[in-house]
C-alpha cells in the first residue's frame, strides 16, 4: 500500500498534510477520501478508475482524471478549494502566533536585559559608594573662601553696608554660582548689618546646612566683625557727615561630593555648633585634601 493513510475529507488535519501529497477521490455518490502519501510517492492514484484528484504539498493540483464525472469532479475541487481557503487562514494564524511568540520573546529578552544592565548600574554603584566611602580625599561639587576685609563710605549707613553686600555676593557668585540658599542667608545677613547702625562695633557668627536646586548639600559658615564710624567729608563750601562701614569677613562656602568630604564638612559645621573659634575653622578648611 503506497498511501500512509485515509480519511474523510472533513475529518484531515490540514496542518498535518500541508507539506505532502493527497490524492482525492469520489468512489460512488458523496462517497469522498482523501489518501495521505508521507513518502511523498502518490504515483499509485494515477491508475485509479475513480475520480482522482491528485495534490502536490499546499493542495495545489497536480493531476485530475474524472472519466466524465463532471459533477463528481466539480465536487472534489470545491472540497479541495474549501480546504485550501481553511488552510491559508490556518498558516496566517499560526503565522501571528509565530510573531506572537518572537514579539513576546524578544520583550522578554530586552527586558531581561534592562534589568540586568539596571543590576549592573546599581552594583557598579554599590562598588563606587563603597570605594568613595573608604578614600581619604575630598571631592566637591563647588565650594569657596572669603577671608577680606570690605569698606565703604556714605552718607547713608544702610547704602554702605548694602553695596558692601553687593561685592560679598559678587564674590560668590563668581564661584559658586548663584545658589538661591546662599543668596538668601546673604540676603538676610544684609538685612541684620542694616539693622546694626546703633552698634559700631559688633560680631556676629552664622554657620547653616542648605540644600541646592539639584539637592546637594551647602554648608554656609561665616563670622563677620562689623566696625563703622563717623567722619567729616568736605564738599567744597560746606561739610557733611559720611558713615566709614568696614566688615571683616571670614567666610566659607562648600557643597561635598562624596563621603570623605561629607564627613569633614559635618565635623566642621559641630565644632562651630559647640562654639568653635572660626578662625581656626578656616585654617582646618584650608588643610583638608580637596581631592
């Protein structure tokens, strides 16, 4: 027996026998078969004095014979054609599901790999934490010292210790930026010099911890020594009073980027907590490593 198999047409798997040969027949009224050749040889259904169609793999025909059985001929290639529609929308299903299945896979892969290159970064960043941990040198995102003494005269008071302000923040400025914290304890250590004119001699230590706009930390450390007096300033015909406003300032300004200077600015700022001499406080600044 050359077939492998028989069925009934509707009773084919038509995934299964896409790839091989079928012969179909009419043996007697609506009496049809379809044999299944795996060895791919249906030469047997030539000599069949049925009406035979015979199918290459896809159902596509290869030989009729029908010894003028229109009718029966014209049945077997309606069952054939049926078949063929149901078939191709079988491969384009399986064809989606293919797709289905490498889009998933694919997913599944860039995702396995997002969250190992995520393991990856933060590992890395582990690694990185722990050896800025342990260094001995300072790194910063920024930082500056002011050790000066400024002086200004006026007639007003208020207008010399303002534009004296104006270079303090100038200062700064130039190299720290304009970080809106500092500006504001700048602002407000203004507005308390202004209010000092019935002192002509006054000192004054401020010492802050401020974030940044990018969330880093500011420490503001200062003292400043306020000294003003009143002199004659000659304008020609007449005379009149100036303010002599001098403010001697120390002052440091230092945001940490990693651990070690995060430490060394924490054990500056406690020791101008505990009343530490400012002085001294710069001389340490001075002395640390600044990476």
């Amino acid at each position: 027996m050359g077939y492998s198999y028989f069925k009934r047409p509707h009773e084919l798997d038509l995934m299964k026998i896409r790839n091989e040969w079928t012969a179909w027949t009419q043996e007697g009224i609506n009496n049809n078969y379809t044999y299944v050749y795996e060895n791919g040889d249906p030469s047997e259904a030539r000599g069949w004095q049925c009406v035979t169609v015979i199918c290459k793999p896809g159902l596509e025909i290869d030989y009729q014979w029908w010894g003028y059985n229109n009718f029966a001929l014209n049945d077997i290639l309606t069952q054939i054609n049926n078949a063929r529609i149901k078939l191709d929308g079988l491969i384009k299903q399986e064809k989606k599901q293919e797709e289905e299945r490498k889009r998933r896979e694919a997913d599944k892969k860039a995702r396995e790999r997002r969250l190992a290159e995520e393991k990856r970064r933060r590992e890395e960043q582990e690694r990185e934490a722990k050896r800025d941990k342990y260094t001995t040198f300072c790194t910063w995102n920024y930082g500056t010292k002011i050790v000066d003494i400024y002086r200004h005269e006026d007639k007003h008071f208020n207008v010399a210790v303002d534009k004296i302000m104006e270079a303090v923040k100038l200062a700064v400025e130039v190299n720290c930026g304009n970080i809106p914290a500092v500006m504001n304890i700048l602002s407000n250590m203004n507005i308390e010099l202004g209010r000092s004119k019935t002192d002509t001699q006054k000192t004054k230590h401020i010492y802050n911890k401020e974030e940044d706009e990018d969330g880093n930390l500011v420490y503001f450390i200062s003292e400043y020594m306020l000294d003003w007096k009143r002199k004659a300033g000659n304008g020609g015909f007449f005379s009149y009073e100036v303010k002599d406003v001098s403010v001697d300032l120390k002052l440091l300004i230092f945001s940490p980027k990693n651990e070690k200077a995060k430490e060394e600015c924490e054990r500056l700022f406690n020791k101008c907590i505990k009343g530490g001499i400012i002085t001294e406080i710069v001389q340490e600044y001075d002395s640390i490593n600044m990476g």
